[in-house]
C-alpha cells in the first residue's frame, strides 16, 4: 500500500471512530415518590437507543437509599433496531426515615473495551435515573426556591414553594423586597396568594413592570399560615441571555417514546455552560403528570444549539395539553408557556411563534448532518494539502 493510500486509510478510520460516538436517553430522567413506612413497588423506565447502535451496557446502583433498591438486571443489550428497552427495579422502603429527600440512583453505563473485545475498567459514556424519597415533616413545613427573569418588559419573580409537612397549607403568600448595589431599598410588594395541600407543590409570582435592568438583591419573607420564610438573592438583571426558537418532534406515535429537539439562542456576550431544557406537562386538572429534562449543553456566545430530551407518552391520551418548557443554566431559568396538541400521529407544539408539527418520518437528523460536515472539511484539507505538495515539487 503506498504512503497516499495509508493517509486515506488513517483519516478515515479516525472519522468513523468519531462517528461511532453516541449518546443514550432515559425517560423519566427522575422517579419521584411520597414515603410510605415498607412500600413496595416497582418502577419502570425506558433506555432510548438515540442513534440506534448495537450497544451492551451495565447497570449499578448509588446513593443513599441504594440498599432499599434491587436491579432486574445488571447487563442489558441493545440493537440497532431497537429504540428502547424498558428496564425495571424494585424498591422497598425502611420503616423509618428523617424527614426530608432522600435520593437514589440507577447508573446506565458503557464499559470500555480492550483491543482485545474484553471490558476493563472505565466507561465511554453513563446516564443516570434518579430516584426521590420525600418524607413529609411534622405539623406545616414548606420549602421554596427563587427565579428570577426578564421577558417582555418586565422582571418576573417565581417562586416554586412545596408543601414537605403533613397537613395543608391554607394561605401562603410572599413579600418582595429590592435593593440596589448600594444597599438601599427601592422597592417593596407582594405575590398572589395560594393553598397548597400535604405532598404538594405550587407558585408564587411577583412582576415588577418596568424590568429591572442592572445589579439588586432579592429578599423574600413568604409567610405561610402563621409561618415564615426567607429567601435572599442577588441579581444581574440584563436583557434575556438565552431564547428558545424552536421545538421539533419528529415520527411522533402515540403511546411511543417521543424526541424532543429544542432549538436555544445564547444572546448573551458569554458562553452559557450547563444549558438543559426542563419540560413540565399538566393534566386537565393542572396536575403535573410529566417532567423531563435533557442533558447539558455548552453554548458558545451568539450561537445556537439542539437541546434533546424524550417524552414517554405511554398512557397519554389525545388532547391537548398546558406545558411550561425552561431553559436553565447557572442559577437563572428562561420560561416559555406552550401547548402540546396530541394526537394519535402528530405533536402540534403551540406558542413558539409558530405551530411545529412532528408527524413526517425519515429524513437525516443532526448529527448524522454534522458528521456529513466533518467528513468534507476532511476530504477538502486532504485534496487541498496533496495539491499544493505536487505544486511545490513541480517547482
């Protein structure tokens, strides 16, 4: 074989090396449950094949409840023309636990192989589903978290707030108060007001219009049924650092695994690191019946990327559907209220500027569109670099 021949050869292995890399999904990315003293149960969760590869992988447990944990399985094979694979495990509780989170979780991993096709120590790519335990606290306890974004003219305050006690929580409600850089109060006022009941969640919301522009610090007193609690925070309020352009769906099927690719701008004069997208979908009764999150993402300053994440529809009817779709990083969250249209074919998502329907099969997805890239810029470097090696040798 000829020293040009070998060059080609190299270039190419290294290519359909990288082209080989791939990645796993895991729907739900997080089971969460009420603690019951010895429950038992079994809890499902489907391993998405995303680029379809013939994969093995293995399976372990860790965290702090992984003895109340057992596996189906510790090894699981996947084909190429298998999507998914739903794994199982089974948990069983202890009589007693603190009152609080306690969390578990399953590690889906890819061993590395030897030259010689043996697995050795080290992995090439791990995906975790989480477990939550939460054990309500005597009498009336509640936990909050502070959001804090600009959109459309305005400074919005949300303010997650979870009932962990034992009974319900009739009236809650927040102050706000805002200082400036100098540490100077410039303004006060307050939330709506809710109920939550026992094991729950809801939330609070205070708009300030016009939106804050420049450096402040938060404090939050949300003052639950005689209760209090505090919140503080500081802020850098600018215009919106990041925008979600676009949702695709793509061969939507009822009753499937469904691919959500979410298209986010950074607007920002910095990379944005730890991108992901969180969706949450109600039922008709505004109950939150899915919650799914994609991986991180690092996106560079003014430029775009596809957030992926996966929906199992397993049991979702036809209808349509109120759903809050963030986009999170650092400590800041961006939030965009849409509608999920489901039919038995088709995903309409409504309120990105514009309906995206998801009905139509086939086609090249993104990946396989920047290894297409990847391989002419090689092919180009190479004709290029044996074209002016010739040119120098004829001279």
């Amino acid at each position: 074989m000829n020293k040009k021949l070998l060059g080609f050869f190299i270039i190419f292995i290294f290519i359909f090396s990288f082209v080989n890399v791939y990645s796993l999904g895991l729907s739900p990315a997080r089971t969460t449950i009420n603690f019951e003293p010895g429950l038992k149960k079994t809890i499902s969760f489907s391993i998405i094949n995303s680029e379809k590869q013939d994969i093995n992988l293995e399976l372990y447990t860790r965290g702090e409840l992984l003895s109340s944990i057992s596996l189906e399985r510790d090894k699981v094979s996947l084909s190429k023309d298998e999507e998914s694979r739903q794994v199982s495990y089974s948990i069983v509780l202890p009589e007693k636990l603190s009152p609080g989170l306690h969390t578990a979780e399953v590690i889906i991993s890819q061993p590395s192989e030897s030259p010689s096709g043996d697995s050795y120590i080290g992995t090439t790519l791990a995906v975790a589903t989480q477990l939550y335990i939460n054990v309500p606290y005597p009498g009336k306890y509640a936990e909050a978290d502070l959001n804090i974004l600009n959109k459309n003219g305005e400074t919005d305050f949300i303010i997650p707030v979870s009932n962990k006690g034992e009974f319900d929580l009739v009236s809650i409600k927040a102050n706000i108060d805002i200082y400036n850089d100098k540490n100077e109060k410039i303004n006060s006022f307050n939330t709506n007001e809710i109920s939550i009941n026992s094991k729950n969640k809801g939330e609070l919301i205070g708009i300030l219009k016009p939106a804050l522009i420049g450096n402040y610090k938060a404090i939050v007193t949300i003052i639950y049924d005689g209760e209090t609690l505090k919140l503080e925070k500081e802020f850098s309020s600018y215009e919106q650092g990041i925008e979600l352009q676009q949702v695709e769906v793509k061969s939507f099927s009822l009753g499937d695994i469904a691919k959500f690719e979410m298209l986010a701008e950074n607007k920002f004069n910095q990379e944005l690191e730890n991108v992901y997208s969180q969706t949450n979908i109600y039922n008709d009764k505004n109950e939150l019946m899915a919650d799914f999150k994609s991986q991180t993402y690092n996106i560079p300053v003014n430029s775009k990327k596809v957030l992926t994440s996966y929906w199992d529809t397993k049991g979702v009817k036809v209808g349509t559907y109120a759903s809050k779709i963030f986009l999170k990083y650092s400590d800041k969250s961006y939030e965009k209220q849409v509608q999920f249209k489901v039919s038995e074919n088709k995903l309409e998502v409504i309120g990105v500027g514009y309906v995206i329907s998801s009905s139509s099969s086939g086609g090249i997805n993104i990946v396989s569109i920047l290894i297409i890239l990847v391989i002419i810029l090689v092919l180009l470097n190479i004709f290029w670099f044996f074209f002016f090696r010739k040119k120098l040798k004829d001279k």
